[in-house]
C-alpha cells in the first residue's frame, strides 16, 4: 500500500473513533437529563447496556449472515 492509502485509512479510522466519541457524550447527557439522580457508575453501566442491546448488535456488528463460529468443518 502506499503512504497516500494508508494516511486516508487513518484519517477514516480517525473519524469512526471521533463519532463514536461523540455519540457516548450525547448518549449520555441524554441519560443524566433523564436520571438525575444516578451517579456516574450508573450511568455508565446504562450506556453498556445500551451497546449490547442497540439494533443490529445482537448478532454483533458485522454485514452479512451470521454463521456459528468457528465454522463446522464437513
């Protein structure tokens, strides 16, 4: 690969691990305006739960159709 490539790759990686930032800060100024009282502990153990239980991570975050790992050798 060439140094162009993998700086754009880097720049894209970047960015997901910038929005992902972003979207907990929002998720969880979400969870204290609608809990109070919760202390941060709480808070953080919500936005865990969320994650595993957001739309399309129950058969993890992957395209396609799911198989059982690892694959059965016939």
């Amino acid at each position: 690969m060439d140094s162009g490539r993998h700086q754009r790759i880097a720049e894209r990686f970047q960015l997901a691990l910038a929005l992902d930032d972003f979207s907990e800060r929002m998720l969880r100024q979400k969870l204290r305006r609608k809990h109070p009282e919760a202390p941060a502990a709480e808070i953080d153990a919500m936005i865990g739960a969320w994650r595993l239980r957001r739309p399309g991570a129950e058969q993890g975050d992957g395209e396609g159709t799911p198989i059982a790992w690892p694959p059965r050798r016939g």
